[in-house]
C-alpha cells in the first residue's frame, strides 16, 4: 500500500476511535469495537495501531493539536485583548465538553491515557499555550493595552486560572459521571467574571 | 460519667483520631489504633462514637471550624484589602499542607468523608466563606478602595480560584502521594501573583 493510502487508513481509525472514546471514554472502548466499525480486521487495524495505547496517543495528539490550532485562530482573529480571551474560553468549553468523557488532562483520566507519552503530548500542548498566550499579552503590550507586567508569569497565571476553574467545578461541584448543561454553563460564567477582573487587573487606566 | 467529663473524653479522642488521619489519612487508619493510642478499650471508643463515620466527622468538623475562625481573624486583623487575602492565602496553604491526608474538599477524598454529612459540612463551610469574603469586599466598598462590583459573585469567584489552583496543583502536576515543599511554594507563587492581579481588577484607580 502507497504510503498515503496508510495515512488515509490512519486516519479513518483515528476518526473512529476518536468518536467511541468521546461518547463511551477510553476504558470503555475495545479495538474490536473500532475494527467493527470500520469493517476492518482486528489484525488489520493492529498493523496500523500495534496496540491501543498507540491508538489513544494518536487519538489524543489529534485532538490536542486541532485544539491548540483553534485557539491560535481565536487569538488572531480577536479585534480586542478581552475578545481573544474570551474566544480562548469558549474554545476551551468546546472541547472539554465534546471530550469531556476522556478526561484530558482533568486529573481524572483513563488508565490508557496515564501512559508517560501522553504526558509528554500534554506538557507539549502546555508549552505551546503558554508561549502563545504570553506572546498575545505582549502584543497588546507593545499597543499599550496592557501594563508592564512579566507576559510569561502572567500568562502562566491566566492558564492556570482557566483549567482551575474547570478542575474544581468538576472534581467538586459535578460528581454524576456525565456533565450536564448546568456544569458547563456555571464554568462559563464563573470564568468570564474571573477573566473580566483579571483584565481589568492587568490593563492600563 | 458528667457530661463535661463525656465531653472531655470525646476531645481527647478527636485529637487522638486527628493526628492519625492527618498523618496517615482515613482510611489507613483503623478505630483499634486510636483506641490503642489513649489506652481506651474499643467498647469504650464506640460508646462515644458508634462507627468510624461519626469520629471522622466530629474530627472534619473540628478542623472545618477552626480553619474558618482562623480565615475570619487574618481578615480582621488585616491592615489593608491585600493584606487580609495575603493572609486568608497562608492559612489555606497551612490548612492544606496540616491535613493534606485527609483530602477535605479537593475532590480525592477517602471514602469515609464522601458521607453525605461530611457534605453538608463542607457546603456549610463554603456558604460562611462566601458570606465572610462578600463581608469584606462590601466593608472595602464602602471606604471606596474597591469598585462598586457584585460583593457576593466577586467573591465566589475569588474563592473558586483559591480552590482552582490548589486542585490543578495537586491534580494536574502533583502525582506522588505525599505532598513536597516545592508543590507548597508553587501554590502560593501561582496564587499570591493571581491575587495580586485579581485585586488589582477590583481596585479604584
């Protein structure tokens, strides 16, 4: 098989997958299941995932990087500091909700995705955000929007504010297994409060 | 037996049962031990608590109370609207750091504190944060240091922050068991910086 004819079957089981381990999270989810889907041989689908570890870090890897890639585009396409920001929250409500069942990086994940390379695509992803966020702080700094503070603190800060947020309204306020509206709707507005101080907290007069 | 005495005895074996949970959590620890602990027959150590529940909850009360009176005393004496939340931020970490075995409130708990009356306890403690902050936000509005924002959303949202980022700490880049000087001081860098923005948002220019 040509080499793009592989990566287009990877990605048919990517997108598989990645639709059982949205709805029914990982631990749920067997290859048999994806294969079925797919009506593909068990044997078949493990040439292309040797096991489902590889599967879930692939899975995984996918959502992330179109998750960073669309809060890159919230940022750029923001007319003010505030709008990108909070373009950046409902992205991040976007997602968390539509992966809510795999637990990415809540504190709460499966034991497939405790795998040390998933932390590596996860810390990636961090770094990434947070060089990203400092950058768009010291653009509004540069257009004197903002103060003169450190951008990188700041921004380390800001995102940890955001997943905070999410982690203690989940691990304490949610404790059913699937999230509810209400769930969502009270992290929005608890963050968009939080974010409209913190703006205000780091604009200039 | 008085009930002064009953009431004696009942104190020494919260603070008998308090050093346990706090040093080896809940669940490591059994009834025989505390017993053993004051020289007290098991038959004795029932007859003030019936089951490990019950001391469980005397023992979460306990620390809920003080915990609470000591935030109350660091706003009292605190000489400036920073100066109050600075130190409300010290004794959460001392708090926090005292008992971080027994998980109150972040979400990984024991079993023995997911009893529903541990959860009242807890919402009840949360419900007089949320009064006491508001308190304070409204005695710093009306000398005009802070802006006319909604005292009570302002401070949820504060509060819900101190929890954010103690859980995301602990849950996120804390794995190891026992808890390290480093996660502490990361707490407080993280949150003393995020105060310092958040009161800056509130503040009159």
């Amino acid at each position: 098989m040509s080499v793009s004819a592989t990566d287009q079957k990877q990605e048919q089981i990517i997108e598989a997958a990645l639709k059982r381990f949205a709805h029914f999270g990982v631990a749920k989810t067997t290859m048999s299941e994806i294969a079925d889907d797919l009506s593909l041989s068990k044997a078949s689908l493990y040439y292309y995932f040797p096991d489902k570890t590889a599967l879930v870090l692939a899975v995984g890897e996918n959502i992330l990087s179109v998750f960073l890639d669309e809060q890159s585009k919230a940022l750029a396409n923001a007319q003010s500091f505030e709008e990108g920001i909070n373009a950046i929250i409902e992205v991040r409500i976007c997602f968390g909700r539509k992966y809510f069942m795999m637990h990415i990086g809540d504190g709460q994940s499966d034991v497939n995705t405790a795998d040390p390379k998933f932390k590596t695509a996860l810390d990636h992803l961090k770094q990434t955000e947070l060089d990203m966020m400092a950058a768009y702080i010291r653009q509004y700094q540069k257009e004197k929007v903002l103060k003169d503070v450190d951008a990188k603190e700041t921004a380390e800060v800001l995102l940890d504010v955001l997943v905070g947020l999410w982690i203690a309204e989940i691990h304490i306020h949610q404790k059913s297994f699937v999230p509810t509206n209400e769930l969502f709707e009270r992290i929005r507005t608890k963050t968009k409060r939080m974010v409209s101080i913190f703006c205000d907290g780091i604009k200039r007069n």
